[in-house]
C-alpha cells in the first residue's frame, strides 16, 4: 500500500503535469519525468525521450493550438495514478496525415502516470476512442458544400496513410500478467 504522502506527491506531480501541458510550458511538464516516455494505445505509438515527446508535443498542438481538458475523476493504485478526463480542442493543424477540418473535438480519456519503485514518473499511458474523436473531426464536414469533397477525400487518404503505420512493439510484445 502507498502513504498518504506517497499519494499526495503523485496528485501534485501529476496535476502540475496537466496544468503544465495546457500552458505548453514544455520543460516544466518534461521535469516531472526522468525519461519522458508517453504510450497512446489507440494509435500504437509510444514517444520516448526528450526529443520524441517535444515533437509529439508540437504536433498536436500544431494540430489543436487550443487544446485543453476536463478532469473528471483522480485515482490511486500502489504503482499509478489514474486521471479520467475530457480532451477538448478544434482542429486547425494537420493530425497525422488528416487534415484540418476546422471542427472541435470532446474525448473522453484515461492516462495512467506509472511511477516505479522509487516514485520516478515513468510513463504516461493514455487511452481513448479513436473513432469517437475521429467522428467529430470528420463527420461535421457539410458534404452539400463542394469544396468539403476535395477536403473529405485528403481526410480519406490521410486516414488511410495513418492505419498502415506499424504499432510498436513495445505495446504489442507484452508478457502476460501473472494473477494469484
């Protein structure tokens, strides 16, 4: 079982995280890791180390220069905090090989901050419904208006492009767990 004060450093890193991230204060997220290390099940992606999260980091705020979030609900396991919570922004940058449709977006998410033995942030484990974000971005697109058809087809392709990336192995050669 963790302390209270064990849980109550996690809640403060982790909510400094968020508030952090919302205002792009890039390294001051970056200091609540050791090796920043962000898994995004839905997509089969993991950024690992400063680099790769700085650039996961500009590209999706490129992608939603005004994306913010929700927290719904905050908890504790002996080795993770858990954060339910709405992901929200509008689409004014290119998502992978989408395009910007102009439309907002509100997910529903959970992220597990994983810590190891001795209280190190590890990893930001995040998971979403792809599709329902995917609907909202593409799916208000008014295909009366013919200019939508050039943008709904590029939204096509770039989908397309996107599910022919390979997953990482590190999410998919994983050992099973051992239950007593």
């Amino acid at each position: 079982m963790i302390t209270d004060d064990i849980r109550e450093a996690r809640q403060k890193l982790v909510l400094d995280h968020f508030h952090d991230e919302v205002r792009q204060e890039w390294d001051d997220v970056l200091s609540t890791f050791p090796h920043p290390r962000y898994e995004l099940i839905p997509l089969m992606k993991v950024h690992d180390g400063d680099r790769a999260v700085r650039g996961y980091y500009h590209d999706s705020r490129v992608a939603f220069p005004d994306q913010d979030h929700e927290i719904i609900a905050l908890r504790h396991s002996d080795d993770a905090v858990i954060v339910e919570f709405w992901l929200l922004g509008t689409h004014l940058g290119p998502y992978g090989g989408l395009p910007p449709t102009g439309n907002r977006f509100r997910v529903r998410m959970t992220a597990y901050f994983v810590f190891d033995a001795d209280e190190n942030l590890v990893c930001e484990r995040i998971y979403f419904d792809s599709l329902t974000m995917l609907k909202q971005l593409i799916g208000g697109l008014n295909m009366k208006r013919p200019r939508n058809w050039i943008l709904a087809v590029r939204c096509l392709k770039g989908l397309l492009a996107m599910s022919g990336d390979q997953p990482d192995p590190t999410l998919t050669d994983t050992p099973a767990a051992v239950l007593k």
